[in-house]
C-alpha cells in the first residue's frame, strides 16, 4: 500500500464549479499535511498547510480526519487558471522525522 | 534571486556515464532534500540532511546514487553509471527548522539517459 494515496484524475470541471480531491495516508503517526500544487513541467508550489481544525484561504479549504487518516481539498468557484495538479504532502510517520511524502497528484482541469 | 537553485537545468548523458547535479538552497534554510519525479507521479523522496547530516535516505535508493552537503550549504547529487531507468526530473527542496517548515523547490534538473 502507498504511504500517501489519491485519485490521480483527471478531473474536467466547468468553470465556476466546486471540486474535491481526497487523499489517504496510512502512517497514523504522521505530523504535518500539506497541500501543492504544480504546473506542467514546473517545480510543485506549497498550496496550503492543512490543519486539524481545517482552514480556508479565498476559495480554498483544506480539511483533516486524523481517526480516518484522510485530507481533503476542496475548490470553490473554479478558475481557468486552477488547472494543474494538486499534490497531497504528509511528514514524518517516526518520531523526529522530517521527512515529506508525496503523493501521485490529481489532475484538475477546468473547462471554459 | 533568494530561491532555490539548481543546475544544470537539463543534462543528457549517455548510459554508463556518471553525472553530477548541484543545489543552493534558500540560505537561512537548514534542511535540504531530494526527490526525483517521472511524468505522472509525485515526487519521490530520496534523501534529506539537516545542515552537513544525512539524516535520512530512501531504501529505493541504489548504491549508484550519492548526495552530500560537505558544509551544511550546497548539495550535490551524483548518479554513477546512469541507467536509462535514470531518466527522471531531479527536484531539490529546502526548508527552515522551527515552525515554519514548508518545503520550497528548485526549478529542477531534467535528467535524460540515451
């Protein structure tokens, strides 16, 4: 099993729609969880921290079930220009690590 | 430019060679790392250290590949007598200690092994 799993997509959604992407992690003993975001052929950009009482930043929410060990993203009002891919980050697994897994990505496309 | 830097931008070799990647990290960063991504996957961790430690190192890991930060700066990468399997996008990322311990990404080094 993969230490960080989620829907690889793509996802095509119209624009002005919401969208949610989900990712599982399965070290229960994980201490920080992220979400990024990377462009085609670019480096990946630190989208948002997720916290456990979930935060929102603009038409970004990102929540986190620790019981379920499960993150979410979810997109509000979706832009042309949200295309890309969203990377579900999780650190550390052993104590003291800080070491950052990656999952696959999902793929987004929004749709004129 | 206060980023991450990573050269070269892109390298060809050919199979057997060995090659050689550099990254300046952010300079008040003490963590560096390393991950290599293939078109359609995340990035794979590969190592980390914590100023000149290596701290930690993927098992996936082949005793082909050596990284090293000799004082706590720049890092280098080598991958001796590359594989075509090789062929990869190299990513280097810093992050400070403390709180605040997001990882920012260099541009990358494009690996292709003929």
């Amino acid at each position: 099993r993969k230490e960080v799993e989620q829907d690889p997509g793509p996802f095509n959604v119209p624009e002005g729609a919401t969208v949610a992407f989900n990712c599982t992690y399965s070290n229960s003993a994980s201490q920080s969880f992220f979400w990024y975001r990377q462009d085609c052929r670019k480096e990946p950009k630190l989208l948002m921290s997720v916290y456990s009482s979930g935060n929102e930043d603009g038409r970004f929410t990102a929540q986190l079930n620790r019981a379920s060990q499960y993150i979410s993203l979810l997109i509000r009002d979706s832009k042309l220009s949200d295309s890309a891919t969203y990377l579900c980050v999780v650190r550390g697994g052993t104590s003291g690590t800080y070491k950052y897994i990656f999952g696959t990505g999902t793929r987004l496309k929004v749709l004129a | 430019d206060t980023g991450v830097s990573q050269n070269p931008r892109h390298k060809i070799t050919k199979r057997g060679q060995n090659v050689t990647f550099r990254c300046d990290p952010i300079s008040e960063h003490n963590r560096l790392y390393w991950y290599r991504q293939t078109l359609g996957q995340g990035p794979e961790f590969l190592t980390y250290f914590q100023n000149e430690a290596q701290l930690e190192k993927s098992r996936l890991l082949s005793d082909r590949f050596s990284a090293e930060r000799p004082k706590g700066s720049f890092s280098t990468l080598e991958i001796q007598r590359t594989e075509q399997g090789d062929s990869a996008m190299y990513l280097c990322a810093s992050s400070p200690t403390g709180r605040d311990e997001k990882l920012f990404f260099g541009s990358g080094t494009q690996l292709s092994v003929l």
